[in-house]
C-alpha cells in the first residue's frame, strides 16, 4: 500500500515509472490525463488482480523500450511496483491505408471525425477483454501446479494489464473527454458481475482451474491475436502501432496455453502407458486428466471463443473494412483488389435440418473470414498436440468440433449441432450434450487435482514439468520468492 500512495503524490519522473515510447515528457495534458488514471488503476489490480500477491517478488519480463534488447528485461518485482509501458511500433512515416474506401491515402495520424465513435467502441471493447482476463484469473495462484507454471501466470496477468494501458493510452490521447470517461469505465466493470459485466461474453466465463487456464490461453488468447492482428492492419496509424507491440506480448500467452496442455497430455499419455490403461476412471484414479475430459474442455472452450468472431454476416465488419478502420489477417500479403467489391466467401448455415455452405459478398463475411483463418492456426496447434499420444502408441486424438458445436452467435446460434455437424432435436442435445461438454463432476473432478506445489523444480502430479525454463533458467529455478 506504501507504494500505492506514493504513486499519487505528484511529482513522478513519468518517463521512468511509465517506460514509453510517446514522448510523455512533453505532453503535459496526457500526462495530466495519465496522472489521474494510474492510481484508479493500481486500486483496480489491488482489488481485483491477483489475489494476495503483493508482496511476492516475480522472476518477470519488462518492456522498457521497443528495440531488441529493450522490449524483454529480465529481473525479479513486485507486481503492483510492475512497470507498465506505453509502447508502439516506430512509426513509418510513408505508411498508407491498405485498404477500403480510403486505400492509397496516407495512414492517418489523427481521428477522421466520421469514424470518431466507430473507433472508439473498437478499442473500448479490445481495451475490456484485457482487465477481464487478470479478473477471470485472479484466484489461480492459490493451486498452481509449480513456481513456474505462477510465474508464467502473473507474467500473463502483468501484461494483460499493459495492453490495458495501452488501450487506455488511445483512449486519452486521442479522444478527449469522452475518452477519459472511457478509460474510467474500463476499471468499473467487472467480469461475472452481472449489473456491470465485461463486454463480451466468453470474458464473463469463470476461469476457475489451470486447465482452463491453459485452455483459455490457447484458444482465446488466439483469438485476441488474431483481433489484434486485424486492428494492426488499421488506417488509424497509432492504433496499428499499439497493436503491433501487443502481438509480440501474445505470443508468450498463447506458448503458455500450448505447452500447458501439451504438458498435461504427456503426463497423462505417461500413465496410461506405464500402467496400461485406457478406461478413463482408471485414469482418473492416477490423478491425472483423462483424455475424454481434455476433449470435453476443448469442445468448451473452442466454440465459447468462436463466438467472439461475432456474426457470420456483418455490416459492422463491412464498415470497419470499407472505412479502412479493421482489416484481414494479414491484410497487406493478400492479393486481390482490397476492396472486395465483388469478392464472394463462402459461410455456412442452417437449411431443412443440414449444414450447407453459401456464398455471400465478401465484404459482409469478414467475421467469418477471420474466424476461419483463427480456426486454421488452431487446428496445427491441436495436430502438435496430438504427436503426444501417437508417440505413445496411444490411438486416441484431440479433435476439433465443428464450428456449428455450442454456438451462441452467428448462424448456428438457437439450433442444436453435435461436434460432427449434424443438427439435432432439442431432446438429442440434451440427451448428449453431457458427453461433449464439461459438466459440473468434470469440473469438480480436476477442481479436486489442484493443490499448491510452490517448491522449486516440483510439480504437480497432473501436468509434465517444461522442456526448458524460462529465458533458459533451468526449471528449478525459484521464479517466485515469497518474502
Ligand atoms: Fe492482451
Ligand atoms: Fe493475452
């Protein structure tokens, strides 16, 4: 707390407690701006971040600047005392849209005014997902498998926090008061709450164990990349440029959700082998995740984050586009004419009781696309992890459902679709949705697995220590000190 008050006394060497990138030195009324929104910030994480955890000192990474050597500093700190930077890609000067109505003009620097509250519901509504996801996680610290796996999850948590700065940092310089009313609004709600909730649905979720933990950083921190990847591709230069120096944060988030589930499978892979087993209560009695409840938690989790996409059809997504505020993955290495005027997609709906493809103009489709392309990257990521139980002469997969499985948006939303894609009755889904999702006994199950193993080098019994520490520390490494 002593460090709480210091921070709002006023005179503070900005430069050195906010490492930037955007001359705050020099501009005083973001300061200003900044000088009253850190505190309101720093009382956020206290009351919502990571519980009792404050005095904890945390082997982490921090950003002080934007160059090679600069953008990943090693060293042990407290994390309410975390420095978190404003940070954007340098600026090329030359940069122009690449897309949509304004292609070939140069990237703007300022907001157009037409496009003023389009762009601001876009950050606010990227900026919300950020707090939410340290909320959703604040509890986990109290069962982590190993030091490691805790400081793999604080070093998430910090950065969430920084990419809500960075949110943040756009909101106050470029959008006036209504943009500090903003940045005000996103310390406010909360996730879960349901007379203040996180904007999208999937970041009211609890996440309430490190399965889906792990889960909800492969596949819905994949899904952040790929929204971030979009707004990279932006007209509007300096949110490009923020979102740029995001991605290289969440790449880290997505290998911490990858190699977390690729550790429990070898654990798990590991007993059924040596003792022989494949009945999942057998495997369960070993006090480790059977593989059929793996499956359910990746029916979960993957078709809760597709839903994140939004509707297949969108005129929203249409206007992001054609006003050159939202572009495609990887916008610049397509080629076509970049402005999908009578481009086609195709999407897939309901029809007489079967799923069948459409093709719809291009240019509404964009959700969908994006979705797609998220899928693509999703299902290498499960085809790595499936190397585990084939080198262990195990014959059972982790598949992907359908992208129709538990949809609650789109076109899928209100019909009942089994992980294969074929659409049922109510009464079939009922009858077998028990054996696709995670239900309260799977829940309580790998709730009973989580204890607190905080000694170095050890792990718990359900998940397979990492092939190599952090920064090539060695695994037993102490990456939290608790005095
Ligand atoms: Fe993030
Ligand atoms: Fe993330």
């Amino acid at each position: 707390m002593a460090e709480l008050s210091e921070t709002t006394q006023q005179s503070i060497d900005y430069s050195q407690r906010i490492p930037n990138n955007v001359d705050l030195t020099n501009d005083r009324a973001l300061q200003r701006a900044l000088e009253h929104w850190q505190p309101a910030f720093l009382h956020w994480w206290d009351e919502t971040g990571p519980v009792n955890t404050s005095q904890l000192q945390v082997y982490l990474r921090t950003a002080v600047s934007v160059d090679r050597e600069g953008w990943a500093n090693f060293g042990y700190v407290r994390m309410p005392e975390y420095r978190w930077g404003i940070f954007l890609t340098p600026q090329d000067e030359h940069r122009k849209i690449n897309f949509g109505d304004h292609k070939g003009e140069p990237a703007w620097q300022e907001i157009p005014g037409e496009y003023r509250s389009t762009l601001r519901r876009i950050i606010v509504t990227q900026g919300d997902t950020e707090p939410a996801s340290v909320e959703q996680q604040k509890l986990l610290g109290a069962t982590c498998p190993s030091l490691y796996d805790l400081r793999n999850l604080f070093q998430v948590n910090v950065e969430e926090g920084r990419h809500l700065w960075a949110m943040v940092y756009l909101l106050h310089r470029y959008f006036g008061r209504d943009g500090r009313e903003e940045a005000e609004a996103l310390l406010q709600r909360r996730s879960g709450d349901p007379n203040n909730p996180r904007i999208l649905t999937a970041f009211n979720e609890k996440t309430s164990n490190w399965l889906a933990f792990f889960m909800f950083t492969f596949f819905t921190d994949r899904d952040g990349k790929f929204q971030l990847c979009a707004l990279a591709e932006s007209g509007f230069d300096p949110l490009a440029r923020t979102t740029r120096f995001m991605l290289t944060e969440e790449a880290h988030h997505m290998f911490v959700g990858e190699s977390g589930i690729a550790r429990v499978l070898q654990r798990t892979c590991e007993v059924m082998r040596d003792k022989k087993l494949s009945d999942p209560a057998q495997v369960r009695a070993q006090g480790v995740i059977d593989l059929e409840t793996l499956q359910r938690f990746v029916n979960f989790h993957y078709s809760v984050t597709l839903d994140l996409y939004g509707a297949d059809i969108s005129s929203n997504a249409a206007s992001f586009y054609t006003g050159g505020l939202k572009g495609r993955y990887e916008e610049t290495k397509i080629n076509d004419d970049h402005s999908l005027s009578e481009a086609h997609y195709t999407v897939q709906e309901v029809e007489n009781g079967k799923i069948v493809d459409r093709q719809v103009p291009a240019l509404t489709a964009l959700n969908a696309r994006l979705r797609d392309d998220y899928t693509r990257e999703i299902q290498a990521g499960i085809d790595r992890w499936n190397r585990i139980p084939e080198t262990f002469g195990i014959p059972v997969r982790i598949t992907l459902p359908h992208s129709a499985f538990h949809r609650k948006i789109g076109n899928f939303a209100g019909h009942y679709i089994s992980p294969e894609g074929r659409v049922l009755s109510k009464e079939e889904w009922e009858r077998h949705s028990p054996e696709w999702l995670p239900s309260d006994e799977d829940h309580a199950f790998v709730g009973s697995l989580m204890g607190r193993v905080v000694e170095p080098g050890r792990f718990a019994n359900w998940i397979a220590p990492p092939a190599r520490g952090i920064k090539n520390l060695p695994i037993e490494f102490e990456y939290v000190r608790f005095s």
